[in-house]
C-alpha cells in the first residue's frame, strides 16, 4: 500500500527479484512513476484503491498475499492497514511504516513489522560519523 516514492521504489526492487506486486494507492496518477515494462508483464499491477478499506483490499488479492507492506507516509493509514493484514487476512509478514518510536516498539511487540524512517536515518547516520 502506498504509491509514492518509497513503495513505487520498493515494488521495483522486489520485481527484480522476481516477486509480483500489486500496489495499492488511492490516486491513479501516484502510478506514472511505476516501470511501465513491469507493469505490461504484469509483475507490478498497479490498484486505485484503499488499503484500509476490505473491498480494496481483496480487490488486490490479499487472500493470497505472503507479505503485506503499508508505505505511505501517514503513520494511522498504516497501522490500520497493517493490522487489517494482519489480523483479518493473516497475512504471514506484514511490514509497516510508522515514524513514531514509540508506535513502532508497540507494533514490533504485536509482531508486525514496523519500520521507522527517522530510525533508520538516524542509525545510519551514527554509522556513518562513526566509520
């Protein structure tokens, strides 16, 4: 869920390693910046939708999903998506983007996923004036 610039990136990474993608954003336009050949061989198939919404949600197979991510950049459309994964569908892995620390500690307690950008930034940071 989620088509800007981190899930469009994220969709094209894991099509080449050979994954399909079905990417879930509200606004059709966010999907111009799909790689147009992924999406003509159907290993990024773009959905105009809702992933908080159950009907949006089964319109983009999460029956049959292995792995449910939540990328946009709003930390409650997230949780509530990741949770739906989670909870309703039992998704086996669900990862979520939320940028508040202490969300996301709860959330990795409840096991799903949860990945601070701010976090990660930061530890990258420290790494990198420390080497």
């Amino acid at each position: 869920m989620g088509g800007d610039g981190l899930g469009i990136s994220v969709a094209a990474a894991l099509t080449e390693q050979g994954h399909t993608v079905h990417i879930l954003d509200p606004r059709a336009e966010a999907f111009g910046r799909l790689p147009p050949g992924e999406v003509e061989q159907g290993r990024i198939v773009p959905i105009v939708g809702d992933g908080t919404l159950q009907q949006d949600l089964e319109r983009a197979y999460i029956k049959d999903a292995h792995v449910f991510m939540a990328l946009t950049d709003i930390d409650t459309r997230n949780v509530l998506a990741a949770q739906m994964a989670r909870h309703l569908y039992q998704v086996p892995k669900v990862i979520c983007r939320i940028d508040d620390p202490t969300t996301q500690k709860m959330y990795n307690d409840l096991g799903i996923v949860a990945l601070s950008s701010m976090t990660l930034v930061s530890q990258s940071a420290v790494r990198a004036a420390s080497a």
